[in-house]
C-alpha cells in the first residue's frame, strides 16, 4: 500500500527530512498472513506508539530550554535540539507503520497532553537538572532497553526494520542527560540522589502502564514489534538495576534507596516511601 508522509519532521535535522536510511518495504507477506484481528491490534500498538513519540517531542522541548538556563555545553543544547526532530521522526514513522498493518492511511493521532514534573520543593536550577536526568538518564535509557527487547523477539521485516529506526536515536538522547549530568557539581549530584527513587518508580510504573499484561497476546504480536508485558518490564528493571544506577553510582550519585527498591522487587503499584533515605 501507499501511505502518504505527513509530518513535523522537518529538513533542518540530523535526517535532512527523510523518515527512515532507506525506504520501508511495500510488502511483507507476513502482515498479509495475519489475522485481521491481529492486524488491528497491532495497528493500535503501532498508532499508540506514535502518539507517545510526538509527546516525547515536547519533553525534549523541555529539556532544550533547561540546559539553556542551565548554560549547559552548547553541543548538549544542540543534541536536545535535535532530539525533537528525531521524535517528529518516530512519531511519523510509528503512524506509517501502523498504516500498513491497518491496510489503509490512518490520521496523526491525538496529541497526548505533556504533563512536566513539578518536583515542588525543589530549587529552579535543580528541577531543570532532575528534568534532564528523569527524561535523558532514566526515560531515554529505558526506551532504549525497550526497543532492543521489542527488536530481539521481532521477526517481521517491516517492524525489524522501523525498531532499528527508532533505536538508532534513542541512543544519542540518553547520552544528552549523562554528559550533562557529568558536568555538574557534586552538591547538585548528591541533591538529584535524595530525588532518584520517586523518579525511577514513576518512570517505570508509566512504562507498565503503557505496556500492560495482555491474557490474549499471541506470539505474531511479539513478531511484529509488540512482546508481551512481562518481557518488557524485566528488560526495563535489567536497565535500571544494571545501566542506571551503575552509571550514576559512577557519577558519586546516592543510589541506595533505589537498590533498596529493585532488590524488593521494584514494585509499581504503591509509592516506595519506606525506602526513601
């Protein structure tokens, strides 16, 4: 089928305007030999997940303007920059591709609302800091262990093809909250630490949410980009328990109430307060 590219993603970026290295396939008998209900829900999947990645745009516009109040190094300001057109990208790229498994052109969907942090109590400079690490550090590192999880059970050319996409910047958008995270001071370090476990806990319980335990998942679901829950969340507490508190251990951030938490077994159905130092 034909799908017509419509975005925000725009020439000035790292991609000149092009949606993807080379162009997507037109066919892949795979999807033809779905079930339509299949192919419906993983069409649902698909369009979610555009909807999620022009949200993330306007997070990166968030981030942008804090490393600018923060006089971050300018090459960190310009990757945050570039993020948001990388996420135009993904948002059109998941739309496209959902597209193809509905067999016809679906709309841009909804923008979803962006609801920053507040992080009351916090000083204006730190919260600019805890919004870079909670999107960058934590949110970004997380996306990209689930892409890689999405990728390993994917089979289907089209979706092997559009994760490798996405996979290929989510990389570049977490090295964005460590380097400047690197390039703080240690008292800011120590104060992110006393805000680590809330923030690790919201980021991983949103995750779940948005990947949820699915009793009718069948395994051309998991072959077309969309593995089951269960596999999802593990590879999201595999990264933070052994990239993301290990990076910021690295960095003399306070990790104790998060290790605190994993080892209890990262539960994300009740605020974590026992474990906050």
């Amino acid at each position: 089928m034909s799908v017509t590219i419509r975005t925000e993603h725009g020439a000035a970026g790292r991609w000149g305007g092009r949606l993807t290295r080379r162009p997507l396939t037109d066919h892949d008998p795979a999807i033809d030999a779905l079930a339509p209900a299949v192919r419906r829900k993983l069409s649902g999947i698909w369009l979610s997940r555009a909807a999620m990645e022009r949200r993330v745009a306007d997070s990166f516009t968030v981030i942008a303007a804090a490393l600018r109040r923060r006089n971050a190094p300018q090459d960190l300001i310009q990757l945050a920059d570039r993020a948001i057109d990388d996420e135009f990208r993904h948002t059109e790229l998941s739309r496209v591709v959902a597209s193809r498994f509905a067999g016809r052109e679906l709309p841009t969907p909804q923008l979803l609302k962006l609801q920053v942090p507040a992080h009351e109590g916090a000083s204006p400079e730190l919260r600019d800091t805890l919004h870079v690490v909670g999107q960058c550090i934590l949110n970004e590192t997380t996306a990209t262990a689930f892409l890689e999880t999405c990728l390993a059970h994917a089979t289907g050319v089209l979706a092997k093809h559009a994760l490798k996409e996405l996979l290929s910047d989510e990389v570049d958008h977490g090295r964005v909250g460590w380097a400047y995270l690197a390039s703080t001071d240690a008292a800011t370090r120590r104060a992110v630490g006393r805000w680590l476990l809330p923030m690790a806990y919201l980021n991983l319980r949103i995750w779940k949410e948005e990947s949820p335990l699915d009793p009718d998942h069948v395994p051309e679901l998991s072959a077309h980009g969309a593995p089951p829950g269960e596999a999802i969340h593990t590879a999201l507490v595999d990264a933070l328990e052994t990239l993301i508190v290990p990076g910021l251990q690295q960095l003399q951030v306070p990790t104790s109430a998060v290790e605190a938490w994993l080892a209890a077994g990262a539960f994300t159905d009740r605020a974590p307060t026992e474990y906050v130092d």
